[in-house]
C-alpha cells in the first residue's frame, strides 16, 4: 500500500487564503507531484482519491493543511465521471487506519482530463453528500492542460473556486439543492444511481402485487358467480321438493287405476 500513500513534507505550498474570507489551505509539494503524476498515469477516464491532513480553526475560516492523499481504488470510472464504490471507501479506510491515524480526511481530488479545471454536476452532488464538513475541499487536475489544479472550498452553502470567488453551479437558471439544505445556483441536484435503482425496484415491485392482487380478485369474483346464490338454492329445493311430490302422485294414481282393471278381469273370470 505504500506506492499508494503520499509521505508528508515539509515544503508547503498555498492553494488558497491570499483572498479575504478564503480559507487558508496549503499542500505539500510531495503530495501535489504525486497527485499530478498519479493524474498523468490514465488520461482516458476520471481518476481520484482523498486528501488527508491537519485543521485548525481561525477566527472566522479554518487552515487546512493537506499532507498526504489516499488513491480510491475500485472506482467506477468513465472519462467524464467518478463514483467511490463500496470498495473504494473500504480501501481508503484501511489505507487511513494504517498509515495516517491521527489525521482527518480533509478533502478530495480527482482528474479532469482534457475538460477544464471545474466541478461538474456529479463532482457537486459528491461534495455535497461525502464531504460537506465546512473545512473539507475539492482539488482538480487536468493531465492534459498543463496538469492545470483548481481548489474548491465551502463558503457557508456555497462552493467556492479558491482565487476566482466564482461560485460553482451556475449554469442556467434551475438551482442545486444540495444535502446541507443550501440553495447552490443554478443547477438540479443528479439523481444519485443507487436512489433511481431502489425507486425502480421499489416501483416493480408495487406493480407486481397490485397485478397478483387484481389476479386474485378476478378469481374470487369468478368462483363467486359460478356458485349459486341462496335464493336460487332455495328455489331449486322446493322445485325438486315439487316434483318428488308429483313424482309420488302420479305413482299413487297409477295404483289406484291398476287395482280396479284387477277386480274387473278377477269377475270376468
């Protein structure tokens, strides 16, 4: 797991806190080459990891310093998206309790090969759902223009570009609504994959016991009128009631004329 732990260093460098207000975050320059090495390794899709470090809090931001990154490994990776898996985190976790105990997961970073240093509307719902403490940050690379790095941190409910003040997510009136309950400019919060996979399940699987209940009741309705009701077995008793009657009748008359054609033919004897 070494080749996959940056060692921390001395010579820091700063990604932020030259403007008011921004936090002050700094990096070691053994950190940075190995984030824009790591960067340059596979252009043809997004790659990432998290950052670990130190926080101490000031009067009215924090001071960040981030001494070393964990690679996430066993992501799901295209070239214009990121997704930690189960199995990232586990492996960051480990790699953490291993090498870096007594340092805190200050933030992440991840490539932008060949799109520009940003956060997209996935690399936003991220921030927003795994690292949405107000200290943790964002760090971009792109391999292909320059290995060219971008910082972004939390100002109140809004992310910010470190040295731009530019706000992310603006992009055409819709606006974010991310899980610290902040309104974000301008963008729609991206349904996560795991949420649409559970609605969907959930959705055929109401489906799927409203089509056996209306199944079951179809059957009930036609077992329901195959059976007589008690009015009709009524009078189906008292019709064959009626006819053993007339049945015992014709029988007794019957008798009555047999016996006297036997008397008769008895005298003509």
């Amino acid at each position: 797991m070494k080749d996959t732990v940056i060692p921390s260093y001395r010579g820091n460098m700063f990604l932020s806190g030259n403007s008011p207000g921004e936090p002050i975050v700094t990096i070691n320059k053994t950190s940075l080459d190995y984030i824009k090495e790591f960067a340059k390794q596979d252009t043809s899709k997004e790659r990432g990891g998290v950052l670990v470090g130190t926080i101490e809090k000031l009067n009215k931001t924090f001071k960040v310093a981030v001494l070393g990154a964990i690679e996430g490994k066993f992501t799901d990776a295209s070239s214009v998206s990121l997704k930690f898996t189960h199995k990232t985190w586990n492996y960051i976790h480990e790699v953490k309790d291993q090498e870096y105990p007594t340092l805190k997961i200050v933030g992440w970073f991840h490539t932008h090969p060949g799109l520009g240093v940003f956060l997209s509307h996935h690399d936003l719902f991220i921030h927003q759902n795994f690292f949405n403490e107000p200290w943790q940050v964002a760090l971009v690379v792109d391999p292909l223009h320059d290995n060219k790095v971008g910082l972004f941190y939390w100002e109140k409910n809004s992310i910010i570009e470190a040295g731009t003040k530019k706000e992310q997510g603006i992009s055409g009136g819709e606006e974010y609504v991310g899980t610290r309950g902040s309104k974000m400019n301008s963008i729609k919060a991206p349904v996560s994959p795991y949420l649409l996979r559970a609605f969907l399940l959930g959705f055929l699987t109401c489906a799927l016991l409203l089509l056996g209940f209306q199944v079951c009741l179809m059957k009930w309705e036609k077992n329901k009128s195959a059976q007589p009701s008690s009015q009709s077995r009524e009078i189906e008793k008292r019709t064959t009631i009626t006819g053993l009657k007339q049945f015992f009748k014709t029988l007794r008359e019957r008798k009555d004329n047999i016996k006297p054609t036997r008397e008769h033919n008895k005298e003509e004897r």
